[in-house]
C-alpha cells in the first residue's frame, strides 16, 4: 500500500518553495548552513529561513512567485543558532541526532510512482494517488470526473466528484508527505528545506541508496557531532547525498517527488 502526491499538491508546493531557497543558499556558498519551514495557503505563504548564507529577499520573492503564484509574502531570516555553527566550524560533522531508515523500494510502489507522473504530465495540477493492491485510488484535479474512469476503468476516480485543489482549498507545509516521497524509508526526520550537513538530508538519502543497491533494509543512528556513520566518514556521505541531488537538478528539484 502507497500513496503519491504530485509536485502540484499544497505540501509538496510548500516543499518545493524550501528547496528552492535552498538552492539559492548553494548558489552562494558550496557548505551552507540552512534551514526551511513553508506553511502556505489561502493567498499567503509564511517563511522562516535559518541560515548562514547571505540570501537576496528578492530572489525568494520571485522563487515563490514562480512556484506558488501571485501570493502575498510573509518571510522571516535569521541566522543559524550558534551553538549549532559552533558544531560545523572546522569540519563536516553531522548536523543532528536522528535514526533512518532505507528500505529498498517494491513493485507497487514503483509503479504507482509511474502512474502519478503520468498523470501530472496530462494534467498538471493537484493530485493524490493511492495502490492497495489491485485498488488504485485517483483524486486529480482539474479534470473531469468520467474522463479519468474511462482512462482507468478499474480505478477508484474523484469519489467527491470533480474539484480544483491546491493552495487555496487545502494549506501545505514542508516535509507532511514523507510517506510520498521516501515510501517505507519513513522515520523522524524530513528531507526537505534542509542543506547538506543535516542528517535528515545525507543520511536518509545514503540509507536510501544502500537500500537500493543491496536489496536490503537498512537502518542507521548517529549522534550530533558525529564524524562517521555505517563505518563511513560523515564528509563522504555528505557527498554521495551532493552527488544524488546535483543528479537531480537541485534540491527543489529532490522536493518535487522525493526519492522515488
């Protein structure tokens, strides 16, 4: 059983605008420190941006704009607490305490993913898509109802009917659809709004590659401070996290589907 969202649906548009101001903090620094939260909806977006990186107010305007719309702007920037700087000051450390989690992805999972996107590519708009099984769940808005069934005649379409979705009929808010983006890899911490030296970044996503290449579950723990983590050193997993986002296209890029 899995559920998908498209990058359209509120919380991943939260998502996406916290990748995006990530990645105006790596157009600045090749190591920022940076934390995101989005809570958008009902004609305004709230930001509040943690950083060590000098960000430019008008560049996230316009990464809003381009990702939300017309929205009204409340955005608030402050630096990184010093305690926490303190712990990054002469080396690549891990940036929290955290367990995680990778679990190698299935067939339906897969193929739900593939479905959702085919989706999105017809129809760009909010949408939510559930496998059970032989049930498949479609709620895709902007588009008629009946269309959909004859599509998917099998499916579950629009129980409620036709609707239109998105930021103002539902709020979104960063990282609420982990279960979406990383499937059975779920534990505490969110992938999204975050840079690099956080674990709940490198580490969700080394655990996730593992999974993947061994076919096994893969469960790991660290400690803020931490200098290796699975026997490897934390600055190789930050790049082989670098390595899998760059691949991407960024970090807005990442939020848009998560890992799979």
């Amino acid at each position: 059983m899995i559920e998908k969202v498209n990058p359209q649906h509120p919380d991943k548009i939260a998502d996406r605008i916290a990748g995006a101001i990530v990645d105006l903090a790596y157009a600045e620094e090749k190591n920022p420190k940076i934390a995101v939260e989005v809570l958008i909806g009902h004609g305004i977006c709230h930001v509040i941006i943690e950083t060590s990186a000098v960000l430019n107010l008008n560049d996230i305007s316009k990464a809003i704009t381009r990702i939300a719309g017309k929205i009204k702007k409340d955005v608030v920037i402050v630096p990184q607490d010093e305690e926490l700087a303190e712990n990054q000051s002469t080396e690549i450390r891990c940036g929290d305490n955290g367990i995680f989690r990778g679990m190698p992805l299935t067939k339906e999972q897969l193929h739900l993913s593939k479905i959702a996107r085919e989706l999105y590519q017809e129809h760009p708009f909010d949408g939510k898509y559930i496998l059970d099984g032989e049930r498949l769940i479609i709620c895709q808005s902007h588009v008629h109802t009946e269309e959909l069934k004859q599509q998917y005649p099998k499916a579950t379409v629009n129980p409620l009917g036709d609707w239109t979705g998105g930021p103002d009929v539902d709020t979104g808010a960063t990282n609420r659809k982990l279960g979406s983006d990383m499937a059975d890899g779920v534990t505490g911490g969110g992938i999204h709004g975050k840079d690099l030296s956080k674990a709940d970044v490198s580490v969700n996503i080394y655990a996730f590659l593992k999974a993947q290449e061994t076919g096994l579950p893969v469960e790991l723990c660290c400690a803020i401070g931490d200098t290796e983590i699975d026997g490897v050193p934390y600055s190789e997993i930050v790049e082989i996290a670098r390595d899998y986002v760059n691949e991407l296209g960024g970090f807005e890029r990442l939020a848009e589907w998560g890992v799979f």
